[in-house]
C-alpha cells in the first residue's frame, strides 16, 4: 500500500486546464466588450499563481489567475495591450474611482 496524502490536494491536469480555459475566455469576453482595455501583470506570492488584472477605460475591472507571468506577457502581446508590472507602476487612479463609485451603491 502506498503513502497515504492526508494533507494532498493534487487535481488531475484536466481540472487545472479547464480553469486556464476558463480564465481565458473570460479575460477575451472582457476585452470583448470594453474599451481602453490595459493589462496589468502580477507576480506569483507563495500562496498565489501570477495574475492578469484587465483594467478598462472606465476603471472597471478583473483580474483572473494564469499559469505564469510570460503567460501572461504573451496574452497580452497578442491582444495588442499595453502590459505593466502592477508592482512597479501600482494600479492607475481610474480604478480606484471605479471601486469608490460602485462602493457606495
């Protein structure tokens, strides 16, 4: 008998790229429909994969957990979005107006 995980939470490779697949169709509907749209790329912690944080004119936002940052740098790319680096540039004002507005609703 082999050893047993008490503490695993391994997924087969299918869960794993049904939710890429996932993010990847809702980062593209997102673009989709807004305008203005600007990507910014965070970078993996210890507890978190790297994620892409779609701003768009307006403020508005989302943000979805990808495989890795050139992951994230290509989609971009190939998108034809500007890509920054949210821990060096920060997140722009528009989306802290979005937030307040929709905050106090």
């Amino acid at each position: 008998m082999g050893a047993v995980g008490w503490f695993s939470r391994r997924r087969k490779n299918g869960g794993a790229a049904q939710a890429d697949a996932a993010a990847v169709a809702h980062l593209e509907s997102f673009l989709a429909t807004r305008r203005g749209v600007e990507a910014f790329i965070e970078l993996p912690t210890t507890m978190t994969r790297a994620t892409v944080l779609l701003i768009a004119h307006d403020g508005e936002w989302t943000r979805r957990s990808v495989e890795s940052v050139e992951w994230a740098r290509k989609f971009a790319a190939s998108h034809h979005l500007p890509a920054y680096d949210a821990g060096v540039v920060g997140y722009p004002q528009r989306m802290r107006d979005y937030n307040a507005r929709h905050r106090s609703r």
